[in-house]
C-alpha cells in the first residue's frame, strides 16, 4: 500500500487558515472604517490606501492560492498512486513561498507598494527579492507535481490533473507578466497588460486551482464517479482558449483600439461554454443522491460553492456587453463579482477540501459537527447582506452616474452635473456599506469558528483513530 508524506499538506494548510482570518478582519475593517464610517480610527498606516493592497493580497496569495497548494499537495500523489516526488524540494517551496510572500505584503503599508492591482508586491523589501522568492515557489511546485505525474503508476489521467498541471503552466506565464509590467511601454499598453494580468490570476490560476479541487473531492465525498469525463475536457480546453483574451473587457470604452474590446467581448460571451460544461457536470454527479446534500457539509459547500460559479459567470460575461458596462463599469458590482469569485465559489471549494483532508491526515474526527454545520449556515447568511449589497448597491450606483448622459448637448450634461455631484452618489451608497459591513462581520464570525474547529482537531486528543468516518470520510 502506498504511504503518502503529508508534510508539505500542513506546512501549507496551518498557516493559510491564519492569514484567511487576518485578511477578513482587515476586510472588515475596510469596510466600516474605510467607507461605511471613513477614518473613525485615523492614522498614517490604517487608511484605505495603505490597507486594502494587504487585505486583497493577503486573500489572494495568503489565503486562497496557499491552500490550493496544500491540497494539491494531497490530490496529486494520491491521484498519480505514488508519493510525492520530492518532499525536499516541497519544503524548499515553502519557505521560498512564505518568505516572499509573508516579507512583501507586509511590507505594504510602509509603501513598497509597486502600484498595480493584484500585483502590489514590490520586487525587494530591502536585500530580499521577494517576487523572485515567490516566483521561485511556484516553478519549485510545478516540478514536484510535473515529476509525479511523471513517475505515476495509475496511468489515466483524471480531470483534476489535467487542471492542476494547467495551473502550473498558466501561474508561471501569468505570474511573468505582473513581473513586466514596469518593463512595458508606458501609457495604456501598460494597463492593458495589467488587466491581462488582473483576469488571469483569476481565470487561469483561481479557476483551474479551484475546479481540480471540486472534481476532486465531489466524488470522493459523495463516494459516486463524476457525471462525464468528456465534459471535463470540454471545459478544460475551453477554458485553456478563451480565458487569456478576455482581461480588456474592464477597460472597455477606455483609449483602447475598438477591435482589442470587441475580441474581449467576443471571448467573455464564449465562457459560457466552459460555465456550463462544469456546472452540468458537477449538478448531474449528484443528480440521484440530492440527500447527500442535506446530510453532508462538505458537499453543500461543492454545490453552493458551484451555483455561486455560475452566477459569477454569467455576471462576467453581461458585464462585458458594452451597454451594460456603461453601467457597472467601476462600480461596486464589480467588486460583487471578485468576491463571489473568491469568497462564494473558490473559498467554498477550498473549505470543503479542508474538511476531507484534515481527517485524514491527522487520523482525527473533526472536532465538532455542529461548528461545521454552523460554520456553512453562517457563511450562506453573510453572503446574503454582503453580495446583495454590492451588486444591487454598484448597478444602482451606476446608474447614479450615469445621469449625466440625460441630455442632448453639452449645457444640458452639465446641469445634470450640478443636478447629482459625485459625492452625492458617494452618500447615497452608505446604506449599501454598512450592510456590506455587517455581512462581512457574520462570514469573519463564520471563519473563526472554522478556524478553531479545525485547530481543535489537530491538537486535541481524539479517543477514536481508528475509522475516520466522520462526516461520511473514509482514509485515504
């Protein structure tokens, strides 16, 4: 029987949890100090600019593409029916990992920040390359995981490898690009490779990180094969096409060449193909066994975390139709959207893996049945107040802007000006805020329960080693 070094699983899983919950503190905090109540705490280093790039990286990198990691740690040798290739060199990436990442987003507030979204860590924090570092991490994790598919003894390769090994290739072209940004033509050609940047973190790194793990654990939680394989290729080669043309819909109607929007738009409406092929898969695996659903939180967090994916892909798509983004361009909505990215779909994903493995790499029941079930009705309760205020708040905030089309000449687009001020559309929008607010103070409620399930489970004594059956698991 094969035994699998789970090391790297949990040098990359403890701390990740951490850092989730220090980022959704400073995302709440962001919203009641930043714009529901601006600067009620005042100083130099707690304002909006210096806090927000940390909140977002610390999301991004800290929380969500650590974790992914550690669970394609565990995924790939258990997929591949080998160890790990390289354990050494798994531990070597995560310190070349943590220690870029960890020295360049905290270095943020005292303004190393490069200036480019998503991209904000600076290239050294004094003697320490920190990109280099990171970059490191992740040409490290794709040889370990390209050796072990290498060295497999189950020879098909499951859907879920297909994405991981995707991931590796598509990180590594998109991380280089943030790299370059500096390095480009000023202007708008260093914008657009920004958001060519921006949407690929997304769409070729969150994406295929975020549907290896689903394909992955759906059917091993629910103990049933996956609906169609031929669907998963689908979706993965129609991701692999359309995704990397798609970055310029957030600069349309900007001063860039029309033809460059139109093939972003073209491209945005083609996601539908790979949206559909993933949610028709992932629905019908469970389309005789809905009570798993009702029993099993794990898999309620595939599912919901699954119907978030479909909202977030036909808000994208709509989004990038010229009329409509008339409207929402810049708005809350868009903010809505990344964060029923990462939050409602990716993080679903993610805490569903979490609660498989950590049962079976500690050989542990979970802690507490109820936190877990507590943990999935308080997520689903914030997000409510949260994502409803951002999307319905930013399309009625774009719609406040927009008043100033409601003319036919110059003097008529001035007096609606005068009419509506920008800063009255600012005040309009704090009702939207503090419900904003109060649905990230639920879901960072939510989070901290998890968290101290999670821990409780690892270091606490548990009484019953033997079957690791809870929350219907087996070991691995």
């Amino acid at each position: 029987m094969t035994t699998y070094d789970d090391g790297p699983v949990k040098v990359m899983l403890y701390p990740a949890l951490i850092f989730m919950i220090l980022g959704m503190f400073l995302g709440v905090f962001i919203a009641f100090n930043g714009l529901a109540y601006p600067d009620y705490f005042a100083g130099e280093y707690v304002h909006f600019g210096r806090i927000r790039p940390v909140h977002v990286n610390m999301i991004l990198w800290l929380w969500l593409i650590s974790i992914n990691i550690a669970l394609f740690y565990f995924m790939v040798p258990r997929l591949c029916g080998v160890s790990l290739w390289s354990p050494k060199v798994a531990y070597l990436q995560c310190f070349c990992w943590w220690t870029g990442l960890i020295v360049g987003i905290f270095s943020l507030p005292a303004g190393t920040n490069s200036g480019w979204e998503y991209a904000e860590i600076p290239t050294f924090v004094g003697w320490i390359p920190t990109q280099f570092l990171v970059g490191a991490g992740f040409v490290l994790l794709a040889v370990n995981v390209f050796m072990t598919v290498a060295i497999r003894v189950n020879e098909k390769l499951y859907v879920s490898l297909w994405y991981v090994m995707g991931t590796m290739v598509w990180a590594i072209f998109t991380y280089l690009a943030q790299a370059a940004i500096n390095y480009v033509p000023g202007g708008i050609s260093r914008v657009n490779v920004n958001f060519f940047y921006v949407h690929n973190v997304v769409g070729l790194i969150f994406t295929p990180m975020g549907l290896a793990i689903v394909y992955y654990f759906l059917p091993k939680i629910s103990n049933r094969p996956i609906y169609s394989h031929r669907l998963s290729m689908i979706g993965f080669w129609s991701i692999a096409f359309v995704y990397a043309w798609i970055g310029a819909h957030h600069i349309i109607h900007g001063p860039i060449s029309q033809w460059l929007q139109t093939v972003s738009i073209i491209f945005s409406i083609w996601l539908f193909i790979p949206v559909w092929t993933v949610v028709t898969n992932l629905f019908a695996t469970l389309k005789n066994d809905w009570d798993a659903y009702v029993q099993n939180v794990p898999i309620r967090f595939l599912i919901m975390g699954t119907l978030f994916y479909l909202l977030t892909c036909i808000q994208g798509p709509l989004m990038a139709v010229r009329n409509i983004n008339e409207i929402t361009s810049k708005t809350d909505w868009v903010i809505g959207h990344s964060h029923i990215a990462l939050y409602a779909t990716f993080s679903f994903f993610a805490f569903a893996g979490i609660y498989y493995v950590i049962p079976v790499i500690t050989k542990k029941r979970i802690w507490s049945d109820s936190l877990t079930k507590l943990h999935f009705s308080l997520n689903i309760l914030g997000s409510i107040p949260f994502l409803t205020a951002l999307w319905v708040g930013g399309f009625w905030q774009g719609l406040l802007w927009s008043t100033w089309a409601n003319g036919n000449t110059y003097a008529e687009f001035h007096h609606q000006l005068t009419e509506m001020p920008f800063l009255q559309t600012t005040a309009d929008m704090h009702i939207f805020w503090i419900w904003r607010g109060i649905g990230g103070l639920i879901i960072l409620f939510a989070n901290v329960l998890f968290v101290v399930n999670i821990f409780n489970t690892v270091i606490l004594k548990n009484q019953n080693f033997e079957r690791i059956d809870a929350l219907g698991l087996k070991n691995d």
